[in-house]
C-alpha cells in the first residue's frame, strides 16, 4: 500500500540563494550538498531528508515521491500502472542517494511522481548500542521556525474527475473533502493515504502545475512566527498571503515564496479521520465564501500563480 508523501524536489536557479532561505532563515537541517543538490529534513523526521533542491537553468517541481510499504508494492504498482495504460519505470537505483527501488511514473496530467520503500533512516543510536536521542531533541542547534515534517503538496490540474481516476482509481488514495464545480465537475478534491486532511490536494486549472509544498510547524505560533522571521531577516516581500484559517482542512496557514517563486505553505492543525469515512462535500460558492478562506486576509492575484512541473520527465521515460 501507499503510506504517505515521502519527498519533494525543486528545480532552483541559484542553490545559495535557495540555502541561505531554507536553512538560514527558516531552519530545514542540511543534510548534504553535492555540485547541483541540496538535501534537506525538517526537525522532526527520521527520514534522511525530504526535500531536495536542484540547480537548473530554469525553476520547476522536479518530482515527489510516494513512499510505499515494501519493495514488493513497487511490483504491484508497475501492475496496476500497465493495466491502466500508464508508462511506469522501475529502476533499482534512485538518482539520489538513500533511496533504494524507484519506480518512475508520468501519472496521466503528467505530474512527475516516483514510488519508493526504503529510505535511508536518521541514525539515533549510541556506542553502546542504546539510544542516543530521536531526531527533535536537538533544539539548542535549531534556528528559524523550525519546520517539524513535510505534509502536503497542491496540484494543478486540467480536470480534477479524469484525475481522481488515477489518485482514487489506481492508487486507492482516499477523499477527504470536495468542491462540487459550477459546470457539475469537481473543482478540486483532497486526497490522502495517510489519516490527516491530505496528501495530494488536486485543483481545476487550466493546465498541469505544481500550487504549493506544505511543511508543519509547533501550532498556531509556529505560523505566526514564520511572518515575523521572514520580516525581520528582510524577507517580508516572500510573504504570499495569510496568515489565516482554512475552512476546508480547518488548517492555520501562511504562504511563502522561495527566492525562484515556489509556494511553500506553513501550515498547522488540520484534523485526522479515518481514509473510509465519506469525504466531505463542499459547493464551489461555498467553497469560494468559506472553504479556502474561514477567516483573514482577502485572497491575492498572486496566489494563483503556479510553478510548472520538470518539463524532461514524460520525455525520459517515453524514451526507455
């Protein structure tokens, strides 16, 4: 089965630019950095790292990956993908390092996804073969907020029912809420494997692109905090919009740009419920009065910009 989004990578144009914003001023933990990469963990994750960043000429979603529960599903996925005409891919080795089998998919709105298990794990161990601390209980080296996990990330999307076909169909991710459309289609969907509000939030736009990346942070503060540190180390101008509440996901959120325009959207409290549990419904005037925004600040002309998706990944696995 499918777990959870596991990592994202951005295209970015200068590396140490995009550095001194992640790990200077918001506090993501460096990891390691090659000639072109940048990887990065937020404070309370075992895995080596989540987020990646890749130099290149021009900025862009690399990809994200969707850890899986053994290397066997990864088989099982290439099944599932065939059956459904899907283009799929296994290799036995990741471009990036820690990561065991990938299998590298196009999925239909041509968003590059890749499918993992193993992921190389934060060692917490002492010399005598006990445990030396868990990965949060480093907070005297922490600075900015710090973001605490990766949570979610925001689609753009052609048609959202052609895409559910895939999100819900094929891989069996569950909807947690909807906005019923005006024209009878949906207008967006949310849609997870794991418990929480969602994984992969798919919205109507008029062609394929990435909206945000979500990190969590320690509550409400947390939020807040992310404003005044971007403000006060002479960011303000990376602050997109909030903060405020959702109404869709009850979430507390902030959006911010990256120096290369990438939203990333600081976000906490959104609630859990079971994946079987019918998904909630929303109209799209409803949506529109309250769902995307409960209470704050009007929504700006900015925040419907979006990023496009790697342009070379569809290309690379027609060619294999």
């Amino acid at each position: 089965m499918i777990l959870r989004l596991g990592q994202i990578e951005l295209f970015v144009t200068d590396l140490n630019a995009s550095k001194e914003f992640y790990v200077d001023v918001l506090g993501f933990i460096e990891v390691e950095r090659t000639e072109t990469s940048l990887y990065l963990r937020a404070t309370d994750e075992f895995d080596r790292y989540t987020l990646i960043l890749t130099q290149k000429p021009v900025s862009a979603l690399g990809s994200f990956g969707l850890r899986v529960s053994s290397p066997e599903y990864l088989e099982v996925l290439k099944r599932k993908h065939e059956e459904a005409g899907i283009r799929a891919e296994y290799s036995e080795n990741s471009e990036h390092p820690g990561i065991g089998p990938t299998l590298k998919v196009a999925e239909p709105n041509g968003h590059p996804v890749e499918f993992y298990h193993s992921m190389e794990q934060i060692d917490v161990s002492n010399s005598k073969g006990g445990v030396k601390a868990l990965p949060m209980r480093y907070t005297h080296l922490q600075k900015g907020i710090p973001p605490i996990r990766i949570d979610h990330m925001n689609l753009r999307v052609p048609n959202v029912d052609k895409a559910l076909e895939y999100w819900n169909g094929v891989l069996g991710f569950s909807i947690s809420e909807y906005v019923e459309g005006k024209d009878g289609g949906k207008f967006a969907a949310w849609t997870r494997a794991k418990t929480s509000t969602h994984d992969v939030a798919l919205v109507k736009h008029k062609e394929t692109a990435l909206h945000h990346i979500a990190y969590t942070v320690d509550g409400i503060a947390g939020v807040v905090r992310t404003a005044d540190l971007l403000a006060d180390a002479g960011y303000r101008n990376s602050i997109d919009y909030g903060p405020g509440r959702h109404g869709v996901s009850n979430a507390f959120f902030l959006y911010i740009k990256d120096p290369d325009g990438h939203r990333i959207e600081i976000y906490s409290g959104d609630y859990n419920r079971d994946t079987d549990l019918d998904p909630i419904g929303w109209t799209q005037e409803d949506y529109e009065r309250n769902g995307r925004l409960w209470w704050g600040p009007s929504v700006p002309d900015s925040f419907f910009e979006t990023t496009p998706v790697n342009p070379d990944w569809m290309r690379e696995l027609v060619k294999k």
